[in-house]
C-alpha cells in the first residue's frame, strides 16, 4: 500500500508539473471489435458447383479429406498453426460439400 501511494504522488507531481489532467478512456465495444485481432481472420467462400465437378464422386471427395486431415495432423506437429487452421477450414467446407451429395 505504502508503494502505491508513494507512487501516485509521484505521478500526480509529474501531472501537474506537465499541466496533465487524468481521463477516463472512454471505447465503443464496436470500437473493440475492429481491433487488429478481430480482423486477423479470413474466409473464402467456395462455389459448391465448382466443387463437385473436381470430385467426380462422393469416394473421391472423401479420400480428398482423408488426405487433407493427415497434412492437417502433421502441420500441427510441426507447430504449423497457420497451415492446419488453413487445412481444418478446407475441410470443413469439403465435409459441408460431402453433406450435399448424400
């Protein structure tokens, strides 16, 4: 306690000396929500027509994700975070593509 009221003093001395008057920081939530982290990040929307016509069956496709989910695992042991979020996402929209032809 005593080290904190040491240090205030301090900074109050400072902050008049400096003619500095204290202010509560005032943010949006939007404010937040826009911050750098928040935009770090990105999805791509695929065409599901696309998708089909490069999977000539539904046993293709889920060999495609089969292999995707072993690069997946082995981006993840390499602590290639950014690639197995990559692969994981691919998956996903491939699972959702699956989800159509059945």
């Amino acid at each position: 306690m005593d080290e904190t009221q040491r240090r205030r003093r301090i900074q109050s001395a400072y902050n008049e000396t400096h003619n500095i008057r204290p202010e509560t920081i005032k943010s949006r939530i939007k404010d937040i929500m826009e911050s750098v982290y928040e935009q770090d990040y990105v999805t791509v929307e695929a065409e599901a027509a696309e998708e089909e016509a490069v999977y000539g069956s539904l046993a293709d496709l889920r060999k495609e994700i089969a292999r995707l989910e072993k690069g997946m695992q082995a981006a993840a042991k390499e602590l290639a975070f950014e690639e197995a979020a990559r692969l994981r996402d691919r998956i996903k929209e491939l699972r959702e593509l699956e989800l159509t032809w059945l």
